[in-house]
C-alpha cells in the first residue's frame, strides 16, 4: 500500500511544515566536523560542548538554512549501513550538476559510486559515505 501525504492545513498546530533537521551521532567529532564542514560545505552556525555528557553538538547549516547537529557521545555503536537495515537508509542532498560535484568531492578524496538514472523521475545520482559510513546521496536538480 502507498500512502500520499500533502500537508496543505498548516494552520492546524499538528500538522508537519518541513524537516526542520537531521541528527547524526559520529564516532570522531574533529573528522566528521571536518568532513561537513570543509569537504561538503556546510556552515558552523553553532557549537557547544556538553561536559555533562562528554559531548558536542555541532549545529551546521548549509545555505543559510538550519540543516544538521552533528554529536559526538563517547561510546557510541557503529550503525549498520551494510547490509541495508531498517530504519534512516540515507540522507540525499540536491545538486546542480552532478559531475561538477563529484569532480570537487574527488579532489578531497572523497570515492563517489558510478552515476545511476532514477526509473521514475528520469534525474541522476550516486551515492557516497560520510567517515561513519552513513550513506549519502547526490540527487541531479536540473
């Protein structure tokens, strides 16, 4: 069964508006804040650290818009990517041009898959991992 969902009432305090963002919980904060950050592009919007927790948060914005906490919290078990689990299977980011962008992530050492074509909407994309291998998706906008 498919079920379609349009949130048109946004009137109704119960009603879903937009993703407002996504949590990633990583194994190494200084190589996963590295790697949004200085490889993917993303803004320091900001940053706190929980000493109670032992752990920061990293709030990351990418065109101006609130789009990911990154946290670090000691101890954490790794998440199975491989094989595909239930639960978040990845997250997808829109791009432009999708060669241009896998060029640029290539020069940052960044191993993209081959090119694929969506059946149903005809756009390209291709998949990559960020450090903890959670899978992420360049989906083709244009």
């Amino acid at each position: 069964m498919v079920y379609h969902y349009c949130a048109k009432n946004y009137n109704s305090y119960f009603m879903l508006h937009a993703v407002h963002h996504v949590a990633i919980i990583c194994s190494n904060y200084e190589v996963s804040k590295k790697f949004y950050t200085e490889i993917l592009g993303f803004t320091i919007a900001a940053e706190y650290y929980r000493k109670e927790r032992k752990s920061w948060k990293l709030d990351l914005m990418l065109d101006d818009h609130y789009v990911l906490e990154l946290f670090s919290f000691p101890d954490s078990p790794k998440r199975v990517s491989h094989p595909e689990a239930c639960g978040l299977r990845h997250l997808a980011f829109a791009v432009i041009d999708i060669e241009k962008t896998i060029a640029a992530l290539a020069k940052k050492n960044v191993i993209t898959e081959p090119i694929r074509m969506d059946e149903f909407t005809g756009k390209r994309f291709t998949f990559f991992s960020d450090p903890d291998g959670l899978p992420l998706e360049l989906y083709e906008q244009r």
